[in-house]
C-alpha cells in the first residue's frame, strides 16, 4: 500500500527518506552486525550516534556553547514539573503565560513547586490569540518566564520573541520547534517532545543555559535534575537509544534540505495554501486571530458539524488521514509539520473545495 498523507498532531508524519534508511539499517547498522535497538548506549557506535545527533542539532539551531543539549524522556509534560523544580533557584514565583491547552497544563503543574504569576491569558476569547507584550504584566522577581510558542490545540503560534530583560525566557516548543529558525541565546531554556518535528515519541530534547541548572528545589528526584543528566552526557540512565537515532536521521535529512530558514519557506509555503483556501470559504472557518495561525497546526471547523463525519469520511478515502480535531475543541486540524510535503495540503485544499461545493 502507498502511504497515506497524515495530518495527526502528533506522533506525527516523518520523512519518508529517513523511514527508509532506518529501514536499511533495522537489521544490521553500517555492518555493525546489530541494530541500533540492540546496542549498548555505552558503547561506541551508539555514543558516536548520540554524539553526532547532538552535533548536527547544534548546527542546525546554531545552539550557542555555554548550552547543554539534553535527550530525555518523559515527553514534554514531564517538563512541566522539571522546570519549576530546576529553574525556581531560590525564588518563589515564576511568570506564565496563558495561551491555551497546553500552558494550562505548565501553569497547573508549576504551582505544585512555587507560586505562578499568569502575565496575560487568552482565555477572554477561547484561546484564539496570543496577547503582545505590552499588555503582559511582567514580574521582574520572577525565577524565568514560561511560554508555549505554538498552542498545538488550539493552532495559535507566537513568530516573535518575548523580552524578559534578565529574567530567563523559557519555552515549550514541542510543536514549533526546527519549524523555523529561532535565536537559541534569546532563551534560558527551550523543551520540546520529539513526535512531531524531531523524530518518534520516547524522546524529550531540553536546551538550557548552563548557569541556571544544579539549584534544584530539595526533594527533587535524580532523574529530574538536568544537572546530573548534563554532568553525564543524558547517559546516567539508559536514553531512548532508537529514538535518538531517529532524531538524528531527521536533523540530517532537514540540513540536507538546506536547514531552518529552508523548512520555513516551506512551511509558509504549506500554510498559505491552507488559510487561503479557508480565507476564501464561506463553508470551512479557521478561528484562530491572523497575526497568530500557526503553520504548524492548522484548525478549522465545518459551517455544519453534522457534517464532519462525512467530510473525515471522504478524507480517508483520498488518503487524508488524521484530521479529526481535538477531543477539547471539536472540528478538525490539520497539522502540517516539517515532513508533510505541499502535495498532501494542495490535496487537501482540492477535496476541501469539492466539499464545499456539494454541501455548501
Ligand atoms: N506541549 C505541547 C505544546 C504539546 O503539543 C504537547 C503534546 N501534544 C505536550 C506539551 C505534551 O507532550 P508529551 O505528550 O510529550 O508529554
């Protein structure tokens, strides 16, 4: 069977190049005799795997070298936990901002650790903007300030940089990250679980400046400490070895395509596609403000939801797959990483068109 075009938010659709090598190597990498799932994460094929995913992941993001590059597991909602626990240094309140599903989720989880200062919500219009900065109330005693760059649920992406001054700026970019390029020294700490732009689910990547880790909160367990999993290169337990090894096949495939400011264009390219196509239709509505669509999760709802089942229907059987929205909102999203290639969203916005014109 040809593969389909898989619009899910994640785990999400990845290169079909780098399924095929991970393929031609399943059985027996670079005639090692094993396969990369069979390896000792001591040992030195898998070290120099770790090695040079880590390498090219610095490259690609130009990270500056006073940042450590942490692979870990737990996926990002473990996050939500350690950067309170490792960021807090002392201090009593951290500043949030409230953009949707998922900064709830880090507020809600933070204020088990400290107090938390929301700087702005979203929530007085469902979620379907992101506040500017001038209308934050910032606290300049605040151990670091948290954001979600790209709501993944709700579709609301932020393309510009907070300024927080001294106070650390840290981000979830679970769903945004490697999308474009970002200037890693803006940050204290960048977090991002792998299964949408980095490689299968499994595998957590944190990017942090060295000198705000090893003040962690008393009680803090090992395993939660970036400290201990920078002092041991995210050896001291056994890492997502296969995972790893995956990220590190889709870093090379993306320097391959010309890195970050390449998948960008390409990604406005995609996105373009699709708002147009819901800019011009008095049948599909995207709720999202414009200055904030994301192009990496693109929601939009039917003018009709009696209607949805038959458009999923009809969605599947043009190998359109996974564009049922969210179980919180409903509708349906299309999310259109890094390796969901314009030909899935032209197909889309053609069926999308057709759609209308019979139930419009
Ligand atoms: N943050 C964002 C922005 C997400 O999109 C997700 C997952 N969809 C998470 C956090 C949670 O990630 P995980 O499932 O890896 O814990």
């Amino acid at each position: 069977m040809e593969r389909i075009y898989n619009f899910s938010a994640g785990p999400a659709v990845l290169p079909r190049e780098v399924l095929e090598q991970a393929r031609d190597e399943l059985v027996n990498w670079q005639g090692c005799g094993m396969s990369v799932m069979e390896m000792s994460h001591r040992g030195k094929e898998f070290m120099g795997i770790a090695a040079q995913a880590e390498a090219d992941l610095r490259e690609l993001m130009a990270i500056p070298a006073n940042y450590k590059v942490l692979f870990l597991q737990g996926g990002a909602s473990s996050q939500f936990a350690m950067v309170p626990m490792n960021l807090l240094r002392g201090k009593t309140s951290a500043d949030y901002l409230n953009t949707g599903e998922w900064s709830k989720k880090a507020i809600k989880e933070a204020k088990q650790y400290g107090a938390v200062n929301v700087v702005a919500s979203s929530e007085d219009k469902n979620f379907s903007y992101a506040p500017t900065q001038d209308h934050w109330q910032l606290d300049p005693n605040a151990a670091y300030v948290h954001y979600t760059p790209n709501e993944t649920i709700g579709g609301v992406e932020i393309f510009w940089t907070p300024d927080t001054g001294d106070v650390p700026l840290v981000a979830d970019m679970s769903s945004t990250i490697l999308s474009r390029p970002m200037d890693v020294s803006q940050y204290g700490l960048i977090y991002a679980g792998a299964q949408k732009n980095i490689g299968p689910a499994g595998l957590t990547i944190v990017i942090v400046r060295e000198d705000l880790i090893g003040q962690t909160v008393p009680g803090t367990p090992t395993m939660f400490d970036y400290q201990i999993h920078a002092d041991n290169d995210s050896m001291y337990n056994t890492p997502p070895t296969f995972a790893i090894y995956m990220a590190g096949l889709v870093f090379k495939w993306i320097k391959a395509r010309g890195g970050l400011k390449a998948m960008e264009q390409h990604n406005i390219a995609k996105a373009n596609v699709l708002y147009d196509c819901l800019d011009a239709s008095g049948f599909f509505h995207c709720p999202t403000a414009k200055d904030n669509r994301s192009r990496m999760n693109v929601p939009f709802t039917l003018k009709d939801a009696a209607l949805d089942e038959e458009f999923l229907k009809g969605a599947k059987a043009r190998g359109l797959l996974q564009l049922k929205g969210h179980r919180s909102v409903g509708g349906m999203r299309a999310s259109i990483y890094n390796a969901m290639p314009i030909e899935g969203v032209q197909l889309l916005v053609e069926y999308m068109k057709e759609f209308e014109k019979q139930h419009g």
